[in-house]
C-alpha cells in the first residue's frame, strides 16, 4: 500500500510498504480522510519529546474509514462498517484505566500514528475494542475530526458545566471551534470566541459563539467568565485564558505550546482559580462525540478546509504552516 512514512525528523516520502493484516482481535480499516495535527508537524520536524514518538513512523491519528478485514474473534465490528478509533492504546486494567481515564494509562505510552503505524496510507490497523461505529453513509471527512472533538469533549468532562455559566474560548483554530460548537449545547448565556483571524471568529459565531473578539484589531473582553476553554496553544494565550477567568472561575488549558513562559502561578492563587490540564482523550469522550455525531449534533464537516492526496502530503502540510493562508483542518485522503 501507499504511505507517508517519516523515517526520520525531517525525512519524509510516500512510500510503498506492506498492507498490515488484522491479527486476533484487530480491525483492518480503509482510510477515507485523516486530518493533520500540529502533533505530526512535530513529528516531522523531530519536535515531539522522544518518549511519545517511535520512527520511522506512517502518522496520522485524526482519521475516519470503512472496515476492509477483521481478525480472529472479532465479533462486534463487521466488514463494511463506517468507523473511527481511539488512538490511545490503553491496557484497560491498571488504576487509571479502571477509572475511566484511558487517556492517562500507566503502562509504556502507545497511541496510533505515534508509536504505532497511522492513517497517512491507505490502510490502517487497530484493535477492535477502540473502534466506534458510524451510522452508515456517515460523512467520513467530517467524522476524521472525532479525534479533536473528543479531545475538546475530555476537558469539558473534567468541569462543571451548568445551563447559564459565562463562557469564553481562547483560540479559532480547530480546537477552539470545536469548543464553541460543543459548549453552545449546554446553553451558556454567554459564549465569547477570542481569536485574531476574522473569518475564523465568524464562523465561531455561525457555530454558536454569542460574541467574537479579534485580538490582532486590539479587541478585548472584559474579564469575569465562569469558565475559560484554551485552545490557543500559546503561553500568551494560556496567560489570557487566566486573565479572563472570574475569581473562582474555572480554566481548561488545552493547548501544548512547547515554549517556555505561561501561566502566572500567582494569579492563579490570588483569584482562587481551579486550573483544569487535558492529556488526550478517554473512552467516555469519545463515546459523547461519536453519539453526537451519530444523532447529528455535531457538525464537523465546516472545519474541513483543505484536502490533499497522499502524493501531495508536502503540499497538505506546506498549507498548514502558511499563517497567511485561511487554513483551518488540512486531511490527506488516500482514495
């Protein structure tokens, strides 16, 4: 089959290698649509910390496909099903699996597109017990953003959310979208969207942001939310996400920036905040999107803004770095 393989930082091709084959308790899944992460540009260019990264490597964790083949004893997923898998190869048995938390298994870390083959090719291979089924004809370029969604859904599980809380969400990049969409179904009585690219605020407010604030045009809102979603991936952004907060207020901080600065501890102990870091996503977030999803609830497809063949991947991933450009989620579709 074809793949993007990075066999090293920097050193990335298409390539020809073999078709991985489901062993016992696996699924073989042909990929309709992987999106890209600011995560594989960190593989590609050897910025990802060592311990969560195995090269060579096919990346490629957003992704949504179609069952080709199943393994031996697998008997809920069938050939033909519309489907997309956790990434997290969690044990299912140590104490934090126990609790629900998946994301945060003890064992080696091991996650699809990282330290196992991803879906940048036209096959990919995944144990079943983390598939999730689709409701056939499903829209699959839109379902390949479950995986960010649920990372969105995983902090949003960690909050007290309540009907009329105050919100704000830092960042329009796809995360921060993807908070506006999830957040205005819980019926906030306000729900601001601070950014800096203007077509990105108003498709916020398309997705049910009540207010956009551009920070680039020097607009800012007044401080005092209940709750502040970060999804800048920035230290100044994680610093106006405190900002923001109320006293007593509640901060998730969603973004990895991988630059030193952030947070002020101080402010966080003088307004009394609780301060909510996201590693990831569970089960339990993955199964509140894909019902979403599934009811059609969610609706991703609007974040979907380029699409490249595999054979473009230098093109895909050259339109995600170009800041001038009105890029949002960039996918490679092996088909």
């Amino acid at each position: 089959m074809r793949a993007v393989v990075v066999e090293r930082p920097g050193a990335v091709a298409l390539q020809q290698v073999p078709a991985p084959a489901p062993g016992p308790g696996e699924v073989l899944v042909r990929v309709a649509a992987a999106g890209i992460c600011g995560s594989d540009v960190d593989v590609l260019e050897g910025t990802r910390p060592p311990r969560y990264v195995r090269y060579p490597i096919i990346p490629g964790h957003e992704w949504a496909g179609t069952v080709e083949a199943v393994g031996a004893a697998v008997e809920d997923v069938d050939e033909g099903a519309a489907v997309v898998a956790e990434g997290f190869r969690a044990c299912g048995d140590c104490a934090r699996c126990r609790e629900g938390m998946t994301n945060l298994c003890e064992l080696d870390y091991a996650e699809t597109g990282f330290t196992h083959a991803g879906a940048f090719a036209e096959l990919v291979c995944v144990p079943a017990r983390l598939v999730h089924r689709l409701p056939p004809g499903s829209d699959l370029a839109a379902a390949a953003l479950l995986e960010p969604a649920a990372c969105v859904a995983q902090g949003l599980l960690e909050v007290d959310l309540r009907p009329g809380m105050s919100v704000a969400v830092v960042g329009s990049g796809t995360v921060g979208l993807l908070a506006v969409d999830l957040l205005h179904r819980v019926s906030p009585r306000r729900l601001a969207l601070v950014g800096t690219r203007a077509p990105r605020l108003a498709l916020g407010v398309e997705m049910g942001a009540t207010e956009a604030w551009n920070v680039r045009r020097g607009e800012h809102p007044d401080p005092g939310f209940d709750l502040v979603f970060e999804a800048a991936g920035t230290p100044d952004g994680a610093r106006s996400a405190v900002e923001l907060a109320r006293r007593g207020g509640t901060v998730v901080l969603e973004g990895i920036s991988g630059q030193p600065g952030g947070i002020d501890a101080d402010a966080v102990v003088l307004s009394h905040l609780r301060v909510q870091g996201v590693f990831g996503a569970s089960r339990n977030a993955w199964r509140w999107v894909t019902e979403l999803f599934a009811a059609g609830l969610l609706d991703t497809a609007p974040l979907v803004s380029h699409a490249f063949p595999l054979e473009d991947h230098a093109a895909a991933f050259a339109a995600l770095a170009d800041r001038n450009g009105d890029v949002l989620k960039v996918q490679l579709r092996p088909q």
